[in-house]
C-alpha cells in the first residue's frame, strides 16, 4: 500500500470537517463518514482520533435511548468546530 504525504491526510480531515459540518448536529458513525469519502474504515477512525485530540470532534459512543455501543462510534464536530467553520463559509 502507497504512504499518503502529510498534505493529502491534512485534505482528508478537511473533508471530513466538511461532511460533518454539512450534516449539521446529525452525529455520523465511521462507517457512515467512511462511506462518503470512499476510504478505509480503519484509516478514517484513526483520523478522526487524531481530530478528537486536537478538539474538533466529540466521540459519541452512546445511542440516543442511552445505550452503550459495543463496537461503533458515532462523531459530531465540537461546539467550538461547528461555528468556526459557520464563520469560514
């Protein structure tokens, strides 16, 4: 498998940002946003890790009756994310 440049990863979250951001407050699982890029699952979650730490995405792993997920997660932009992109378009 080909190594991505740090630039096209940096492009990828980018898109990610956008697909989240265009969702608006629906939060999406990995698969879902994987899906929309047409990328690996895998390496979508790990990017979508390395977002959550620098504080631009939360990880949901509940359902909305409050049930824990087993295997999935679900994302949403963070508050602050979400009108820091508002105030870009």
């Amino acid at each position: 498998m080909s190594k991505l440049s740090e630039d096209k990863i940096k492009k990828i979250k980018e898109q990610i940002l956008t697909e989240l951001y265009h969702q608006g407050l629906k939060p999406l699982f990995t698969a879902e946003i994987a899906s929309l890029l047409i990328r690996d699952e895998e390496f979508v979650k790990r990017l979508l890790s390395q977002l959550k730490k620098k504080g631009l995405v939360k990880e949901i792993a509940k359902s909305s009756e409050g049930y824990s997920y087993s295997k999935w997660r679900r994302w949403q932009l963070t508050d602050s994310a979400y009108e820091a992109i508002g105030k870009l378009s």
